[in-house]
C-alpha cells in the first residue's frame, strides 16, 4: 500500500509541474535566459508559459531603482492599458505555449525586474483562462547585472479534504 502512495503522489507531483504557468522576464525570445545588461534594451521580452491556455493576463512590471521605462510593446489588438507598470493584455483568442505577451524598452539600472500582481487586482499575478475564469500565475523575475530571477515552480492546484482523504482511501 506505501509504495502505491509513493506512486500516487509523485504522478501527481509531476503532473502539476507540467501545470505550472509562469509569466516572466528573460532577454531572450525563447525564454531561457532571465540575466539582462544594464542600460538601454530594446528587447526585454515579456514571456507567458501558459499550460491550459490562455485568453489574457494582468500583471504588473516594476524595473529597478534608477531605471527609465520607455515603452511597453506588444503585437496584441487593442490597447494596453499601462498605468505605474500595470498591464492588461488581452490575446488575440485561445492560446497555450509559449506566449510572448510583449516588450520592454528601458534603460535598466542593477538591481531585479519584478512580476507583481496589478495594483487594486486580485492579489496576485493572474491570466484569463480560455472558459473565461481566472488562474494563478507564477512570477518570474529577472535580473539586472546580476543573477536572479528563472524561478521554477510547482503548481498548486485548490482541492478539498474529501479530495485529499480520498487519496488515501
């Protein structure tokens, strides 16, 4: 009985990394380096690894001290409202994957870009999920002529106690 409660949990402890959405910062289009220059960049790329699909996101970016925001540039119809570094962005219908939601033009100082939830917002970093309701979504910081950011994150999905009783049934 142990061993299939070993087996249990860590299919689901698999299956739940897989499920993991993340909305982070990286210097590249392909989302594997979150380490930026310092000074001007043109392409701070805005990545969203969205795992069940996504219609949108609301999150909010916040450069280091010292740093200078130029623009927020996406490829998205309709406008993004931007607001002390708050960003909606609505997507042009389902997607899943890798989603790049935009680009950063600033000149960046040391320090972390941050991923934050929208001030006023739900509480955290959040996307649209293709039914319309809201998911959680982890933030990925990057940083500024230093190393930091590329968390990595296992997803935590809301149960009940009959649901995790039943588990062990």
């Amino acid at each position: 009985m142990s061993k299939l409660l070993w087996l249990t949990l860590a299919i689901m402890t698999i299956a739940s990394v897989a499920s993991a959405d993340v909305i982070g910062v990286y210097s590249d289009v392909g989302g594997v380096n979150c380490n930026l220059a310092p000074g001007f960049n043109p392409n701070v790329y805005v990545i969203h690894w969205s795992s069940v699909g996504s219609v949108g996101a609301n999150f909010k970016i916040v450069l280091p001290a010292g740093s200078t925001l130029f623009s927020f540039l996406t490829n998205f119809p309709g406008p993004v409202p931007i607001s002390e570094g708050n960003i909606s962005v609505a997507y042009s219908g389902c997607l899943a994957g890798q989603i790049v939601v935009g680009t950063i033009v600033a000149i960046l100082a040391p320090g972390t870009i941050q991923v934050l939830p929208i001030d006023g917002g739900i509480g955290y970093v959040e996307s649209t999920k293709c039914d319309l309701t809201s998911r959680y979504v982890y933030p990925s910081n990057g940083g500024v002529g230093q190393a930091g950011g590329c968390n990595t994150y296992v997803s935590v999905e809301a149960s009940t106690w009959g649901r995790v009783k039943s588990l062990y049934r």
